[in-house]
C-alpha cells in the first residue's frame, strides 16, 4: 500500500474501489506547486480555516492552487464548541452566496473540529459535492483526516450528527506541527498510541522508546509515527468503510473519553485527552475481566504519561455522569453498552457484555483530578 515518491514525501492509498484516494505526508508539502491541483473536481474552490490557522497556513494553501481557479475563502472561531449546526451552516451560506454549483471543491485547512465540520458541509450540499482534507494538527494528521467520518457535536452527544464522506485527497505537511501548541501535540499522540494498542505490538514497543523523539518533534521520528498510524487507519477503512465491525475498534477509550468531553463541554479537556483516559479506563477494565495483566496495564499508563496526557478522570464525574453519556454511544445497539477493550496489548475487541456491576466499580475506584 505505500510508496515512496521522493526521500521526503511519501504516498499511501485509502482503497475504496472507484473512491481510493491518497495520503500525502512529507516536509513543506503545502505551498507546493500542483499540490492540490489533481484532486479539484472544477474551477471553484473554497478553503475553510479558523481563526487560529488562518494567519499560519491559509495564504501558503491559496498557493498550492492553479491561477485559474476562483477561490473564496471562510475563516471560522476556533475549538470544540464551535463544532456544531450552526458552524456548518456558515459554510453552506458562504458556497451559496459565491454561487458555488455541484463541482465546486472545499478544503479543510485545520484541525480535526474545521476537517469534520468541512467533510459534513461537503456531504451535503448539493447531496454531495468533492472535499479536499489539509490537517494541521497531530490528532487530524493520524486520525480524523482519513476514513471519511465526518459531522458535528450535540448537546448529549459528541459526533451524533454526521455522514460518511471520503475526502479525494488528504495531504500531510508535517512542518505545521511545529506551531503545535504542546497540549495539542499530547492529545494528537493520544491517537498514535491508539494504533499501537489496538493492532500493532510492535509499533506500541517502538513509540515506548521513541516518546522523547517525538515530543521533541524529531523529524524522522513524526514521519514514521504519523505514516504507520495513517496506514493502519487506512487498511482499518478499507476493510470496514461504515464502521460495521473492525472500524469500530479504532474507538478505543473513545466511549469514556467522549462522555468526559459531553459532560465537561466541549473544549474544556482536549479530544485527545479525554481520549487518552479513556484508554486507561478501558485497560484497566480488561484487566478486571481478565485480558490484561497488571503490567501490561502499567505499560498502558506509563506509556500515557509519558505523551503527557491525563491518567485520572474528571473529579467532579459520578458514576451516573458516565453511565449516563454512554448509553448514547453511537456504538451501542439494543440498549446494549458495546465497549471497545483489549485482549493483549495490540489486540482490541468489541465487547457487548461486560458485568454492569464490574463497569461501575471501574468507574467508581478510577483515580479523578
């Protein structure tokens, strides 16, 4: 699936039939000439940023595009809250207002919040119309900018409103990591972690002793990283596109992790961090069950914190708090509480039967701050 187009760039494939698409990861890409010219469905472009990336990025990305084409721009607020109805709706008055038509081309030049809302915009005006993913952040670059999962937030729920929409391309600069803020970067780590976890031993082993490269933002250290998480994704994707069995796995601690997002409110603790005590929480509880050692738990932990991400749960959560927001888990079917946990470390699985009393007590003794 990958291939190497030049010692800095490199190349894998979403492989979705007539809708495969490349990933694009590499130093400097964006501002590249032709860059983004090959996956523009006409002449009209419209690239969505936030107020954040804007002054960074978004006149490096209007120079990635071909002279003739007209391009309107729309710079959003940024953060989690931003993510709803509301915001998409921004953007479906701006395409309307510039006359865009059904061959018109938006570009996600952002975060995962900007690449999710974009992706939801694009899927539905005018039922469908192309999308071009340009992530900015760790956390975009290694998960939510591949796969097509696209939507916004509820009130009781994170990623409740949305569609499945495959970008037609997804290009990775890695430079614009170095204008990470660090809390950013610890939750993008979260979801590298989440690979190593939930499918491959090896590379969990590798990132164990390559922390410290990567928080210091090692060159050769990000793009092995951010390539074996993207292609993992990628293969994920392409086994299982609508998330009807193996994609599911990829929403390791996200069922904690989003209702520590839904109760906080959105943007008070980082997707990635919620996420990353989430992940605790689940290894823990497949410890209980019997899955997991006590080391490999503590494996788990030491491994969280040293990507600096939380290893205690919200102190003003009860157990009701939780229970409450994960019985509105997308996942769930029946009334059943379906749970992602971990056989062995690199071995994930979907789990619809956990004791109630055993889910509760996990909750219950789980450390708060």
């Amino acid at each position: 699936m990958s291939q190497t187009s030049s010692p800095a760039r490199r190349t894998l494939e979403v492989a979705l039939g007539s809708r495969s698409y490349p990933i694009h990861i590499g130093p400097g890409l964006l501002g590249q000439p032709e860059a983004l010219a090959p996956w523009l469905a006409g002449r009209q472009v419209m690239i969505v940023t936030n107020e954040v990336v804007a002054p960074l990025y978004l006149e490096r990305c209007r120079a990635s595009l071909p002279a003739e084409v007209e391009v309107r721009e729309l710079v959003l607020p940024d953060g989690e809250a931003t993510k709803t109805l509301a915001s998409v709706s921004r953007i479906w008055d701006a395409l309307l207002e510039a006359g865009f038509n059904r061959r018109c081309t938006l570009i996600a030049l952002g975060g995962g919040v900007i690449g999710d809302m974009v992706g939801f915009a694009a899927a539905c005006y005018q039922r469908g119309v192309a999308f071009i993913q340009v992530p900015t952040t760790l956390l975009s670059q290694v998960d939510s900018s591949v796969g097509g999962k696209t939507g916004v937030n509820h009130p009781l729920g994170k990623n409740m409103i949305g569609a499945f929409w495959q970008p037609r391309s997804v290009l990775i600069d890695t430079e614009t990591l170095a204008t990470l803020p660090p809390r950013e970067f610890s939750a993008g780590l979260a979801e590298v972690i989440k690979y190593g976890l939930i499918r491959d031993a090896d590379f969990l082993a590798w990132l164990e002793e390559a922390m410290p490269a990567l928080r210091a933002l090692e060159p050769a250290a990000l793009a092995r990283a951010i390539e074996r998480s993207c292609k993992l994704k990628a293969e994920i994707v392409a086994e299982d596109e609508t998330e009807q069995g193996v994609r599911a796995l990829l929403n390791l601690g996200h069922t904690f992790g989003h209702a520590i997002e839904a109760h906080q409110g959105y943007g008070v603790w980082l997707h990635g961090e919620a996420v990353g005590a989430g992940m605790l929480m689940a290894a823990e509880l497949s410890a209980r069950l019997g899955w997991l050692s006590a080391e490999e738990v503590a494996r788990v932990r030491d491994i969280l914190a040293a990507a600096a991400l939380p290893l205690a749960a919200p102190a003003d959560m009860s157990v009701e708090d939780f229970l409450v927001r994960m019985r509105l888990d997308k996942k769930n079917i029946d009334s059943r509480l379906r749970l992602i946990l971990l056989h062995s470390l690199g071995s994930a699985c979907l789990s619809d039967e956990t004791p109630a009393e055993l889910l509760e007590a996990l909750i219950e003794t789980f450390p708060r701050d």
